[in-house]
C-alpha cells in the first residue's frame, strides 16, 4: 500500500532528543531469528521496517528497555514511520508488571503518540493499532489501572477487526490477562485468553508472544499443568532472552518442580548479567530471576546457595529502577528469614535494601520489607518493633489506596492481619489469633500471586498451619497444610508441618 510521505516532518526529527533516541540499539539480540517469527510488515523503509519488527518481537517477549531501542533506531531512521512512534509507546507500559509507569516513561508515551498522531499510518491496521496505544496515553492523569482497562479494550478490538492477525490476537489474549478480575477461583479469562492463544499456536508455532502469553494464562493453580509444552520448549525459540529463559520457570514453580525452577532462573540471570542495558545498568531480569531462583532453591533446601545469590544480588551496583527489581530486592532477602524462621533476623531487615530503586514509587514492594519486620518483631517479643512495622504497613497501604492498587491493599490486609494474629498468640489470645490468622489466610488465597512473585515470602495458610499446630489442634493444622499445598504444592515447610505437626522445619 502506498505510504504518503510529509515534509514537514523534518521538524520532527529533532524533538527525537528529547526521547533520547539511539540511532543504533544495543547488539543484544541482533538477530531475530533467535526471537521467534512473526508477520509483521509495516509501511516503512526496509531498514525502518526491520527494526519495528525486532522490536516487536523482543515487546512479545516483555523485553521492553531492548524493544524501546529498536523502535528508537526505527524513528531516527525513517522518521516518518508511524509504527516506531507506536512501538515506543507501547515500550513504555507493561501491560502484566505492577507497578505503573514512571513519569519519563509516561512522558515518553505520550510524545510518541503525539508524533504518530501527526504522520498518516501505511495502512487501516496500522491505524489501529495506533489508535489502541493511544488510548492508554489519551487521559495521562487517570490512574494507571483505568489508562490499562482503556487499552486493553482497544487492543482487543483490534483483534476483532483483524481476525487473521496473530499479532493481533496475541496482543489481545494480553490485553485480557491484564485486567482478568483478582480472585475469580474459575480463572474464566484466563481460561479464555489461554484457549485463544492455542488455537493462534497452531497457526504460528514460532510466535514469542503466544508462548509467553500462554504461561501467565496457566500460572495459577488449577491451570499450570496445560502450558507444560510451552515452558519446555519457550528457549528453543528465544535461547539467549533473559525473560524467554525466566518465564518457564512460573510453571514449574507452580507444579513444584524445583531442580527445573532453579535452573531455568540460572539461565536467565547469567544472560541478563551477560546484556546489561545501556550504561552498563542491570536489568529487572536478573533481580527478577534470582528472586524466582532463591525460591526454588529454599523449597529445594540448598540455603547455601540462595544465600549467596541473595548476597550477589545486593551486592550488585546499579540495577534497573523498576517494580519487578523493587520486588525481587524486598522480597529474597525476606524469604531467607522468614522461610528459615531466623525471626530475629527478619526484624533486623533494613528498611531499604538497595540505593538503585526509588522506593517511593512502590509502596507494595516496601510493605514486604515491613511485613517480615513485623512478623520478626512480634515472634520475638519486640513489641516496639511490632508497633512500628504495623504503623509503616497502615501508611503503606493508605498511599497504595489512593494509587488505585486493589490487589496490593487487599495483601495488605492479609499481612496486617497475620502480625496481628501472632501479636495475640503470643498474648494468649488464641482464639482471637486464630479467627484473624484465618481471615488473613482467606483475603491471600482468593487475591492469588501476582506475576512478579513464585509466591508470598510466607504464605498466610501455612502460617495458620504454624498456629493451630502450636495450638494442640493437629487435625486442623493438618487442614491447613493441605490447603496451603493444593495452591503451592511441594513447599518445604508446609511438608515439614505435615510430618512433624509443628509448622518448624527440620533442617
């Protein structure tokens, strides 16, 4: 189809400054043969061309630091192809990660789509698929989860319009992933989004999207054991993509497999060590895939090696300033204590793991930290200590509800509500901790794990299990147990807890 070109658009180029447009992205992942295949054309120049579909790919693979530099050189080459400005846009959110956008990122989306508003797409797709990443960026101030419902609407419209698209369809079954109600036990959209992204499998067996969709479809419970085929064999498409490498290991974290979680995070955190973004930060990938690893290790029970990838990990310089890092900083050095029952440790957490993340920006992650505090505290009698992470967890929570982050306030609650609970075990009140540790138990079990997460630093189930076993109520613990491994089977403590019906595990 003919592409009309505009002169006026040399204007344009220079305000690609103010994207800190690279001309030449990174050489990681040159070739995108090693990323998978889709059918992507687009109306630009052939080199233009090129670099939006490489981006495309590695936006497939949720590799969108990488994906944004392809889309960058895509405009600094032809900066007349509509497609790079919808790329860039589209590198700049991240439809299935917590923890919103940053305000450069939020900048940058909206410049590009204000660019892409101004040129004449090569085709009626391409306008629409402009017009869906626009619609993200249309209301800049409405918060995050509302911007995502108004895309996820138009990406899926896109696909309605364009049933023969994979790319479309693959977008699609993300869109519906992204705004999947919390807490729906029959995982109705996610059925539905997985169902879609096999049928797109038997047209494109090669599709990154179609493999990395389809696993957090399954990530749950009931699900998991339906994208075995597609964890086994994600890395012959992409072997050297750090997320390619890591997202295996979701599922056989949820089977309980964990010789196979571990060394898939292996794989993943050497190749994002091995592709440091530009300037030589590490990517979320790494924090990401350790934190996954340190899980599996301490279910497998090599807590020498968790340990040191725990150290590795906070000894590492400069890490990317995003959720997924922000989770994974908080959250392994808090498995380590609180899985290990080291309460004392856990209390001595410090308030903020590592100088590379600005913490304000993800109250949810910084609650973990303030959770195995807490649960430190109260289980070795520091009332203060107590008071003071409940306090900081209240605050927490407070700024989370007026971000708009349901799923973290209703965590919240649960973890709240666990340290209350073992604050009036540990006062006697057994009855009163039981009922509460209960609750805590119920609000964790219907909200589900996020995708950033193998799993609560400790589950509240398993913590109920701890209680009634401690309380003389075996059967009931025993109760507990079972349900906390029907959600995460295999877990070490909860086994422990069975055996011994202490809830302590024997090292």
């Amino acid at each position: 189809m003919p592409f009309t070109r505009k002169t006026h658009l040399l204007s344009l180029v220079a305000s690609l400054v103010t994207f800190a447009f690279a001309a030449q992205p990174s050489a990681a992942h040159d070739d995108p043969a090693e990323l998978g295949d889709i059918d992507f054309d687009v109306a630009c120049t052939d080199n233009a061309g090129n670099q939006v579909k490489t981006g495309t790919l590695l936006l497939h693979h949720m590799m969108y630091v990488q994906a944004r530099e392809r889309f960058q050189a895509a405009a600094a080459t032809d900066p007349e192809c509509a497609m790079a400005y919808w790329g860039i846009a589209m590198s700049n959110f991240h439809p299935m990660w917590p923890g919103g956008q940053s305000d450069e990122e939020l900048a940058s989306g909206v410049m590009a789509m204000d660019t892409a508003a101004k040129l004449e797409p090569g085709s009626a797709r391409e306008k629409d698929y402009i017009a869906a990443a626009a619609a993200f960026y249309a209301h800049a101030s409405a918060p995050y989860p509302q911007r995502l419902a108004a895309w996820a609407e138009a990406q899926q419209d896109v696909f309605t319009r364009y049933p023969d698209d994979t790319d479309a369809g693959a977008f699609a079954a993300l869109a519906m992933l992204s705004v999947a109600p919390k807490g729906d036990a029959s995982f109705a959209v996610q059925r539905e989004a997985g169902a879609l992204l096999e049928q797109l499998f038997e047209r494109a067996p090669n599709h990154p999207g179609v493999f990395h969709y389809v696993i957090h479809a399954y990530d749950h419970p009931p699900l998991a054991a339906k994208a075995e085929r597609f964890a086994a064999g994600y890395d012959a498409i992409a072997p050297e993509v750090p997320h390619a490498l890591h997202m295996p290991s979701h599922i056989f974290v949820r089977l309980g497999r964990w010789e196979e979680g571990a060394e898939w995070n292996r794989r993943s955190a050497a190749a994002a060590l091995d592709q440091p973004m530009n300037g030589g930060v590490v990517s979320n990938h790494y924090p990401h895939a350790i934190d996954y690893l340190v899980y599996s290790l301490l279910q497998s029970g090599d807590v020498e090696e968790a340990q040191r990838r725990v150290e590795d990990l906070l000894a590492t310089p400069r890490i990317e300033d995003s959720f997924g890092s922000a989770y994974a900083l908080t959250a392994s050095p808090a498995r380590m204590m609180l899985e290990g029952e080291d309460w004392a440790g856990a209390a001595a957490l410090p308030d903020a793991p590592h100088d590379s993340i600005s913490w304000n920006r993800f109250p949810q992650a910084v609650a973990i930290t303030w959770f195995a505090k807490g649960l430190g505290s109260v289980r070795t009698g520091d009332g203060v200590g107590t008071d003071t992470a409940l306090s900081e967890l209240n605050r927490l929570q407070e700024i989370m509800d007026e971000r708009g982050l349901g799923y973290w306030v209703a965590l919240a609650d649960a973890q709240i509500g666990t340290i209350e609970a073992w604050r009036a075990f540990e006062n006697g009140d057994i009855e009163v901790a039981i009922k509460r540790m209960r609750e805590a138990a119920d609000v964790e079990d219907r909200m589900g794990k996020a995708p950033v997460t193998p799993g609560h630093v400790l589950p509240a189930r398993e913590l109920l299990g701890d209680m009634l076993a401690a309380s003389g109520r075996p059967a009931e613990a025993e109760e507990a147990y079972e349900a906390a491994l029907a959600i995460s089977p295999n877990r070490r403590r909860s086994l422990a807890g069975l055996s011994n019906g202490s809830g302590e595990t024997d090292d």
